[in-house]
C-alpha cells in the first residue's frame, strides 16, 4: 500500500472503533474516488500494492481500509462473534459511518473482493453509489463456498497459516474466526443478498476466476440476471483472487469499463 496508514474513530456497536486507513493520490483532486473493499481476511495491507496500481492506471484517487476486526484496526473481542447480518451491518452502518468520519460527501466507486464484494452490494443496493466492481462476489453461499472454508479452518489450525496471517493483522485471530464462524454456522447456509441486489442502479462490473475455489461462476451470473445493466467478465486461468493472479488484465479491464466516467469529477449517483 503506498499510501501513509491512517486512524480515524467511529461509533458502532455502543463503542469507539478505530479504523485504519490510507488515501491514495489525493493530489489528484476532484477526481473519482475508488473505495477498496477487502476480503473475509483480508486488510488494507493485504490489499499490498493493487489500489495505487489501478488508481495510478485510471488517474484516480483511492481510499483503502480495514474493516472492524481486521489489520490493524480495533480487533473483535474474544467473546464477539459476527452475525448472520454481519455484512449488511458493514455495508449499512461502519462503511457509511467512515466515510462521514473522513468527509467523503460525493457519492464513491466501490472496488470489493470476495466478501468485501458482497459488501459493496448491499451498499450501493440502498446508498448513493457511483459504480462498482466487484470481483469473487458472494450473493449466496455454495457447497463448494463451505467445503474451502472449512478446508480454511483445517489449514489455520494444523499449518502456519495462523503465522502467515499475522504479518497483517494485529489479532490474527479476530480476523480468522471471526469469518469462519460465522460461515460455518449451520443458519447461514441460507445467507442471500440476490432479492436485494436488483435494487442497484449504478454501473457494476462482476468479475470471477472460472477456478475460483470458493464460489461458482452462478455467483456473477446471479447478479446479471437481477442488475441488467451488470457487465461480467469471466477471466480463464484465475482462482478466487483476479487482482492477484491477473492483476493486468484486471486493470485493463477496469481502466475500459470506466473510460465514459469524465476526470475532475464523480459520475452521477446511481442508487
């Protein structure tokens, strides 16, 4: 991540969360805002230099954080566990109430993965939202969803994935259980978003590996059956995680969906 680490505080859940946070090419002004969404564990920093690659490919500016739990934001107390609205409340409450905390008045593009994907469309499914890309989205929970998250649990505990997660997160364990926990609950095998997702009216680019290893191409597919303005890219050799596996390609294809979005100031809302 090039840009300097920030913390701001916000109010949620009856106390004061610290969200880490780092802007990137604020010099460039009025131009389009990009907000990055990361995965179930993931972190700003986990991010690494992806957002400043594309932000620099578009021209734009970008905001990148951890959410609650993560990074090195305020972590999960031990005795905390996530819902099964856990994405709504990061989508409708902590997502609104940092941009509020950091002045974010205009409406901003959302870049999501992977959980952070589905957070992004809650969002703009009843916010103000000038566009999304979303990429490995969750709009229903799979078999083969739950069989690599429960493969997850067995890596944390018996490999060093623990230890590998700990280079990004300051409580690795707030950030791990906190997502397998609750994904493994029995009740959220009937997690959906899709009635939800129709609400959306911005321009939206799903994108998914046709190896992803945690959801099947139904997920993108979903979405264009409910949002028919939705464009889907579908990338060939590429797991669950595109910006990784085909970061230029990725970028290629961002840098045409929003070639219509003028420089020196946002699209208009579309929520």
């Amino acid at each position: 991540m090039s840009g300097e680490v920030e913390f701001v505080e916000i109010d949620w859940q009856d106390r004061r969360v610290c969200i880490e946070h780092a802007w990137l090419a604020q010099e460039r002004g009025g131009a389009p805002l990009m907000v990055f969404l990361h995965e179930g564990l993931g972190s700003l920093a986990m991010w690494k230099d992806f957002p400043q690659r594309l932000c620099d490919a578009l021209g734009w500016r970008g905001l990148a954080y951890s959410r609650p739990g993560y990074g090195r934001s305020t972590p999960r107390a031990a005795e905390e566990a996530w819902g099964l609205d856990f994405m709504h409340r990061q989508a409708h409450e902590v997502l609104p109430a940092l941009l509020a905390a950091l002045d974010v008045t205009t409406p901003p593009w959302l870049f999501g993965h992977s959980d952070g994907g589905s957070i992004a469309l809650l969002y703009a499914a009843r916010l103000p939202t000038s566009g999304l890309v979303v990429l490995a989205p969750h709009i229903r929970v799979e078999d083969l969803s739950l069989s690599s998250i429960e493969q997850a649990r067995i890596a944390y505990l018996e490999t060093d994935l623990r230890q590998r997660l700990a280079k990004y997160h300051d409580d690795p364990d707030s950030a791990f259980w906190g997502w397998n926990g609750i994904w493994l609950q029995a009740p959220f095998r009937d997690w959906s978003i899709e009635a939800e997702i129709a609400a959306i009216a911005c321009p939206l680019l799903a994108v998914q590996g046709v190896a992803d290893e945690y959801g099947t191409l139904e997920q993108i597919r979903g979405i264009a059956r409910r949002v028919p303005q939705a464009r889907l890219l579908e990338m060939p050799q590429c797991g669950h995680s595109p910006q990784r596996d085909q970061p230029e390609a990725l970028i290629a294809a961002v840098r045409d969906f929003v070639a219509p979005v003028p420089l020196g100031r946002e699209a208009s809302a579309g929520a």
